[in-house]
C-alpha cells in the first residue's frame, strides 16, 4: 500500500502573442528571484485555492495586459520532473492572441515583448512552450481565422495575407489567399476604405460569428455597448 502525499504543485503559464515591428511577439518578463534569476520567462503563476485552471489564466493575462477581448486556448500541461530544479511543478500552459492596439503596456527593463524569431535566454522549459504555442496556431488556421485576432478590428486583404505568412513563417501567392480568404464564413466586406494619400485606397474587412470546435479553446469577447 502507497500512502497518498503531496508531492506536486501546479501553475499557469500564458504565453501572450502578438503581431509589433512586423513580427511575432511574446511577451516575456525577467526573473528576479531564483532559480533562473535574470533570465526571462513567460508570465505564470501558481494556481490560486479559489481557481480553476481557465480562470488562473485570465487572471494572469488580465494582470499582464488588461486586455479580456482576446482568443485564449489551453495549449498543454508540461510535467518533466526536471523542468523546475527545485521542486515537483507542473505547469497548464495557455497561449493568448493579442491585438497591439489593445495591450497598454510600458515595456521596462523588467517586463517587455520579444521577437519569437529571436528569443533570449529563457527559464524552466519556456522556448519549448512558445515553440509548442506558434505550432499550434498554424494549426489552428486550418479551423478557423484566428490571426483576425493579430489584426486590427478592420484590415485590408493585405494586412491579413501578412499576418498569416508571419504565422506561417512563409510567403503565401496572393491571388491563392484572397480568393481562400474571400470564402472565410465570418468575413464581412465593408463599405469602407483605408485613407492613404500615397496609396490607392484598399477596402476593409472584418470578422464576426468566429467559431471553433473545440473545448479547449474559446474567444472572451467584450460586450457590445448598446
């Protein structure tokens, strides 16, 4: 007979996506206390007595960006022995797309967003999570637009054509993607036009009724005001 002991603690990690300076983005904060103090790490916590695993990582993406109107999705539970040198921790890590223009955040030498491209030194298992969250969203392209939320809440084709090859990490044909996005349900063609006086104007888009098979993943919208 095993008796039953603790012998594990749990946490959330969210990693924070978004599209700044024409690239992927996370968001990453340094560490200031050990272990891995000094190196980044994306922004976590441990599960709180009162919280189930969704809400921890609300809390945590509310705390980082104050930011609700955004697609967040459980990415996977990371649980090697050895991913936290001191200690049993298993981590739910989540991966949130964000819209630039709706994160108010003052980068600090503490606190600031970082190319995936290019990702510095990171703490416990942390490059593998982001990796394993921009695999996922690739795949999640084949579902459903969820680069609409990169994307400013009214685009043009062009804008949305970049998003994608930045996901994707490749150049895609244009006459290809309109004609494939032009299909999308939940695109809305609007009477409108970008306002450029170097540039032929460009109608705009957006989406509505997004939708996605899937438990582990959801859009918290904000509610529209009357």
């Amino acid at each position: 007979m095993f008796s039953v002991t603790k012998t594990h603690e749990i946490t959330v990690d969210v990693v924070i996506l978004t599209i700044k300076n024409n690239n992927i983005q996370a968001l990453l904060v340094k560490r200031t206390t050990e272990p891995f103090k000094g190196k980044w790490a994306i922004p976590g916590g441990y599960i709180r007595l009162s919280e189930n695993l969704d809400e921890a990582a609300l809390r945590v993406l509310k705390e980082k960006t104050d930011v609700d109107n955004i697609y967040l999705e459980q990415l996977y539970t990371f649980g090697d022995p050895l991913r936290h040198p001191n200690a049993r921790v298993i981590t739910c890590a989540y991966f949130a797309l964000v819209r630039s223009e709706d994160i108010k955040i003052s980068t600090t030498p503490e606190i600031g967003w970082h190319k995936i491209s290019d990702l510095p030194a990171l703490a416990y298992d942390h490059k593998e999570i982001i990796q394993y969250s921009l695999k996922r969203t690739r795949e999640r392209l084949e579902l459903c637009p969820v680069a609409y939320q990169l994307l400013p809440e009214k685009f043009t084709l062009t804008e949305m054509q970049k998003a994608y090859e930045l996901i994707m990490g490749k150049k895609l044909d244009k006459r290809n993607f309109r004609k494939k996005a032009l299909s999308t349900p939940g695109l809305i063609e609007l009477e409108e036009y970008t306002k450029s006086s170097s540039k032929r104007p460009a109608r705009l888009y957006t989406f509505e009724n997004i939708e996605l098979n899937s438990k582990r993943a959801h859009f918290i919208k904000k509610e529209k005001t009357k």
